[in-house]
C-alpha cells in the first residue's frame, strides 16, 4: 500500500506519522514534504498544489491513496485530478473547498441551511455602500474579511468605523489580497472562546474527531499579529458531548447537505471554527481541510486506524459514529516559529536538540529541510510542532515545555501559554 500525502506543514507530517502507525507495510510519499517527513517517508520535489504534477506523482509511485493537506491545493483542483485519473483522493473538490475557498459562498450556504453565524453583508467595489451602511449599523465593532483564500491573513478584526472602512478600501481599492479581496464581506463581530471541530467525512457519513482549540496570535495572552497557528490543545476546556453532538447535527450534517444539494458533494475533512458566544455557539468558518496545528495534537490521542478512516472516507466507505479518543484524551501542541515570523522567516539556522528529545514527544516538522550530513535547519516560518500527550491537559502541557526547553535554533520564538492562556480556561 501507497501513500501519497500533498504539502509540507506540520500537518502532513502528522497525517504521513499517522499513517504509518501499526502499518509498517505502507509507503508514504511526501510531495514536497520536509526535513521531518524525509525520516519516515520518501519526499519527492513536487508542488502540492499543482494537479498535473501530483497525479503524475501518484502514478509514478502507484498510489493507492492521495492525501491533500493544504487549502491552496484543494482550490486548485488537486482532488479533482486525481479522481479524474482514477486514484483515490481524501479532500474535496475545487468545488466542494468553495466552503473554504469563498467566504460568500459559505455565508450563503450557512444562510440556506440555517447554520448559525455571524450577520453579515457581502459586495464588490461597485456596491460597496451596502458594507460602509453596514459598518455603520454596526458601530464599527466588525469583521472585514477578503472572500477567498489569503493565507489566512484576510481577516481584520475591527473596533471603530474609521478601522473597518480603511479595511475595505484596503481590500477594494488598494489591492492588499489580490483577486482574493475584489469581494469583501463585512461580518458582526462576535466575542468569546473559539473551537475547532474537525469531521471525516464522505460526503454522507461523518465521523467528528475529538475538538481541539488552536492558539492564532503570535504572542502570549493572545496578543500580537494573526498566525497560521502557534499552538494547540485538545479537548478545550468547556466542551462537553452535549455539545460535539449539536455541531455534528445542527453544523456539520446540515454544511454537507447542503454541498451535495448544491451538487458539489463534500468528502474529505470538514472543519468546523466555531466561537462560543453569550448567545450561543456560531460558525466563524468552515475550512475543507485538516486544521494545523489541531491536526498534530488530535491524530496522535487516537486509537483508531487513521490510514483507514481516511481510505474509507476517500471510497464512501465511511461509518457514521465519533473518533473517541484513546486512552491518554489530552494533548498540547507548541509551535516553534522563525525570528521574522509571521512575517519573512530567517531561514538556515540549525536546529539542535531534536535527538533527544523525550521519546514521548513528537517533533512534527513545517519549515526545516536536511542536509546531506543529516544537519536540520530551519526553511519557514513555523518549524517546529512539539507535541505531547497526557492524561490530563496539565500533564501534557507541562511535558511539551519540557520538550520545547531541550531544542534550539537561532531566533526560535514561541508561546509560553499554549494550555493556560484564557482562551484555554474560558468555558461555554
Ligand atoms: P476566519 O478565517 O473567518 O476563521 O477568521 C480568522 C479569525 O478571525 C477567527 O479565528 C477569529 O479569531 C476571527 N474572527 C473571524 N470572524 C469573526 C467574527 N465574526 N467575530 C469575531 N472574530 C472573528
Ligand atoms: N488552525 C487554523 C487553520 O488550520 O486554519
């Protein structure tokens, strides 16, 4: 059995970990992969995002299986291709990632499936006066978001008028996201704790993975600027069974629904990132994907066949039911990011201590390559993801700062309060 997992984050190198768990027979191959995933799988330089080159890939390696990791990818049509040429693929469609890849596409699916989110208005540059009327009704305190992908830096939290309208005129005017500001979406803005609740699914059946709770800003008590993620626990505290089991009716089952009525059938992970407002859970935003990091703290609690959920989801195969948790429920994810970073990464910088790390440990690999000598150096922005498991958060909290004190690299910045800050202690 094959392998082919697309991207280079330190979410794939948890999916190729995953799959190679109590599977000593499976090949992975990373495409392009990194310094990490060059230890268990055979990395091959090819773009994740560009569909003829995956799928030649696949074939050159006989894949049974493609595994899409990144967003850019699935827009791209990487699942597309590879149905195409007869390979089974776990992610959706260029057409089914609509949900993530246009932020007014899943407004307006949220709207037609009842799904509760934030109120919100939608235009491009001619009809703009629709989103400053709105800015105004809604004193300033909004959300300004670019409608497609921008890697995850399209999004400006506003308090006052003045701020929103700059950010419209940012996106309409100036350009900031490219095509992927020409339309904007203003949005209430909601207050309160966040939640990722990720889902396998085939398009019918849908099994939720534990929740997890990712860390975004840059420094501790969530200060700083947006980042693609600098930490994660799962389970968050304050979410209760009660409540996976309204996001799976009433969010997730209705968001597929809807997809397949649409005609664009979703398999592939659905995540869910909902904030648990006074007024109850809303859906901030649907992602086609694997979160990162929440994917490295919520494969490695699970007892189950990963390789297999994932088979199954890609061939509908899937069982409806949860991915319980095994027996060690708990786990903290701490991202070590370049100096630069979220801005321009330094790159280059060796990386020592990974070899002794605490066995217990994971050590999941974003931005780092190997050299022929074996030397690791840092090449991105993020990493490093060290990650440990417990049978409390508190256990492997304290366990992956233990781990995080042991490795260096020049520049190396971190949270020191991934498992305490209040976004960890906030309940619903
Ligand atoms: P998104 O990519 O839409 O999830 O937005 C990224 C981040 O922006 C979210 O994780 C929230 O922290 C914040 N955000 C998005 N929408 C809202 C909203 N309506 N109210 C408050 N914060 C928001
Ligand atoms: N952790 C947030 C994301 O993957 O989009």
């Amino acid at each position: 059995m094959r392998v082919l997992i697309a991207g280079s984050g330190g979410r794939e190198h948890a999916l190729a970990w995953a799959c190679t768990q109590g599977h000593p027979e499976v090949e992975v191959i990373c495409a392009p992969g990194n310094g990490g995933t060059a230890a268990l799988a055979r990395n091959v330089a090819v773009a994740a995002d560009d569909p003829v080159a995956v799928v030649r890939a696949a074939r050159a390696c006989q894949a049974d299986l493609v595994v899409i990791g990144p967003d850019a990818a699935l827009a791209a049509g990487v699942a597309d291709a590879c149905i195409a040429a007869g390979i089974a693929a776990f992610g959706p469609t260029a057409a089914a990632a609509r949900i993530e890849s246009s932020k007014w596409f899943a407004k307006m699916l949220m709207d037609t499936a009842a799904i509760p989110t934030a109120r919100w208005r939608s235009a491009g540059a001619e009809d703009r006066d629709e989103l400053l009327g709105f800015i105004d009704d809604l004193g300033g305190r909004c959300v300004v978001k670019a409608d497609g992908l921008a890697l995850g830096k399209g999004v400006i939290v506003c308090d006052d008028e003045a701020t929103a309208r700059a950010a419209v005129a940012a996106c309409l005017d100036e350009g900031r996201f490219g095509s992927a500001g020409t339309r904007v979406l203003v949005e209430e803005r909601l207050e309160g704790p966040e939640v990722s609740v990720l889902a396998l699914t085939d398009g019918v059946n849908l099994r939720v993975l534990p929740p997890a709770r990712d860390y975004k800003r840059a420094g501790d008590g969530d200060t700083g600027p947006n980042t693609g993620g600098m930490g994660a626990i799962t389970p968050p505290p304050g979410v209760d069974d009660d409540f996976l089991r309204w996001v799976e009716t009433d969010v997730l089952h209705p968001c597929i629904d809807a997809l397949a009525e649409a005609g664009s059938p979703f398999s592939g992970c659905l995540y869910a990132g909902l904030m648990l407002t006074a007024d109850g859970p809303r859906v901030l935003e649907f992602n086609a994907r694997f979160g990162d990091p929440e994917t490295q703290v919520v494969l490695p609690i699970l007892d189950e066949d990963v390789l297999q959920l994932l088979l199954d989801s890609a061939t509908g195969r899937l069982a409806p039911g949860r991915v319980a948790p095994g027996s060690r429920p708990a786990a903290a994810a701490v991202v070590l990011a370049a100096a630069g970073y979220p801005g321009a990464p330094q790159r280059g910088d060796v990386i020592t201590g990974l070899d002794t790390t605490d066995p217990g440990v994971l050590a999941f690999h974003a931005g780092t390559r190997r050299d022929a000598d074996g030397t690791v150096r840092t090449d991105g922005g993020r990493v490093l993801t060290l990650v440990a498991r417990g049978y409390s958060l508190d256990e492997a909290r304290r366990q992956a700062y233990a781990a995080v004190a042991g490795v260096h690299f020049d520049g190396m910045q971190y949270r020191t309060d991934i498992g305490i800050g209040k976004e960890s202690t906030a309940a619903r």
